[in-house]
C-alpha cells in the first residue's frame, strides 16, 4: 500500500520500520527531521509537511503524543485532512481523548474520507519486532482495507465494533489497569524491600506463581531494577493516559477511585524532577515515601 506516517517517535520509528521491511511504500514526515532521515536508508520518502506524507496515499497512520499533536497535524495548515483523497483512510494509531476520535471520524466524513481508531498496546521494542497488540474500531470496510498494515506492525488486532471511540476507550481503560498494576507492585516491593526481603526472590516467586504475567514480568522487572532512565513510556505521558482515562469516566459517570491514586502518583513523580523518566519511576516514588534511597 502507499501509506504516509507521521510522528517517529520512540514507536513510531519501530512501526514505520516494520511497514518498509512488509514491502510497502511509505512516505514518513516528523517534526524533528532527523529522525525521518534515518528512515530514508531505509526506503521510506520523506515529506516537508503532514500534507505531503498525505497526498496520494491510501492511507496515513498517525503515531503521535497527544491531541494537541494529532489536532495540528490533522487539522492544522497543511495538515493531513486537506491532503488526503477521497477514499483513503486516517488510521489513527495515538492514544487520543475519545472526544478527539469523535471529532476527527466527523471531520473525515465530510471530507469523504475514512477514518479507523487503531491504538495499540506495547513498548518500544515490541513496536521494533512487529509484536503489538492493535485495538481497532470504525468502519468495518475500511478496517479490512488496511488490515495489512497492522499485520506488518502488530501479532494481533482486536475488533472492537464500528463506533470509532470505542478502540480509544478501551486503550485507556487498558492503560488504566496497567498503571494500576505498576502502583500496586511499586507499593509491595517498597514493603518487602524495607523489611529487608530479597526483592529478586520476592519477583521470581511473583512471576512464576501468582502472577505469571506479561505485564507482571515486564514491570516487576523494572522496579526490581531501578532502571528508570530507559524510557520505553515516560512519566508525563502516562499521567497524560490517566487523565484522559478520568476525563471519559467523567463523562459517563463512573467512578475510578484507583485511577485517582494513580494519577497523584504521577502528579508526585513529576514534582519530584522525574520528567524524563520511565512510567516505572513510580517504584522510585514509592521507595522514597517509604523512607528508602
């Protein structure tokens, strides 16, 4: 397919590769130039604007931090809606507001364009390996039209019905319950450290008894570890996620007590200096309220 990409950051480079290595034809655009330059080696054109990484594909992704991100790229002067052609598919990858999806799915209808929520969940170098998860709703037909690209970059793709919000509702929620989970062992291994347990016997038993799962093994492993300063997905971001988690509960009105704590956490690490940390900084956070270094 010719596909535009736009936004190359710590996933969307991996996902760009993985499109090129599939053999598709892809034009990437970032705002740091550089970044879209390390994939012209690799096949990839590289566009001036939004717009140029729009025009004439059939469809454009777009992988980037937040709504204000995808509101300048879609919207803005020569943005993405005024270039691409009648038919072709936005494929909104970001973890979005479910407003924002809302909007953007209007906008593209009136332009007689198409629009899919595909969000996925995974970290850097499963973005690198072509081992997200994809989380899609929107238009049955257009979904299918692009399927292709997200066997390129993904292992799965989860339907989630035609209602284009839905996808980006249940990558917060699932956001949710994984911040969720990194509070809770952040808070237990604080304990068990304190007291002076082995915390390596503490996660192997962790890992491979009560809670023998990926995202167990991956975030328990980090906050044994300590190793903040890699950033798969920083703290800002994250509390980004929580946020717009309580802003759609909001709206529903349902009750998220735990997305609370979780947003404080945050709130917490960010006032402490942890801006360029990892989301596992909330270890670091609750190490130090236990008095320890």
């Amino acid at each position: 397919m010719r596909v535009g990409f736009i936004g190359l950051g710590r996933m969307g480079e991996g996902m760009a590769e993985r499109l090129l290595a599939a053999g598709h034809s892809v034009t990437v655009y970032n705002r740091t130039a550089t970044k879209a330059a390390n994939l012209k080696g690799r096949g990839a054109t590289v566009a001036d604007t939004p717009a140029g990484a729009a025009a004439g594909a059939e469809a454009v992704v777009t992988m980037l931090a937040d709504d204000a991100a995808v509101e300048e790229t879609v919207f803005g002067e020569r943005g993405v809606l005024a270039a691409l052609p009648q038919g072709a598919v936005h494929v909104s990858m970001s973890t979005i507001s479910v407003a924002l999806s809302r909007r953007l799915a209007e906008a593209h209808a009136a332009a007689r364009q198409r629009y899919v929520a595909a969000p996925v969940f995974g970290r850097p170098q499963a973005a690198h390996e072509g081992k997200l998860y994809v989380i899609v709703s929107g238009d049955a037909e257009a979904a299918r039209s692009v399927e292709p690209l997200f066997s390129a970059m993904g292992q799965r793709t989860y339907a989630m019905g035609d209602d284009p919000t839905a996808a980006n509702l249940v990558k917060l929620s699932g956001n949710f319950l994984i911040q969720v989970v990194l509070e809770g062992l952040a808070e237990a291994f604080a304990l068990v450290r304190k007291a002076g347990v082995d915390v390596h016997a503490f996660r192997e038993m962790l890992i491979s008894s009560l809670f023998n799962a990926p995202v167990v093994h991956t975030y328990s492993g980090l906050v044994e570890s300590g190793k903040d300063d890699v950033v798969g997905f920083g703290a800002p971001l994250a509390l980004k996620d929580v946020r717009l988690a309580l802003t759609a509960a909001e709206a529903l009105r349902v009750p998220m007590p735990f997305a609370s704590t979780v947003r404080d956490a945050f709130v917490s690490a960010l006032a402490r200096g942890y801006e360029n940390k990892d989301m596992s900084v909330l270890g670091r956070v609750a190490a130090e309220n236990a008095g320890l270094r």
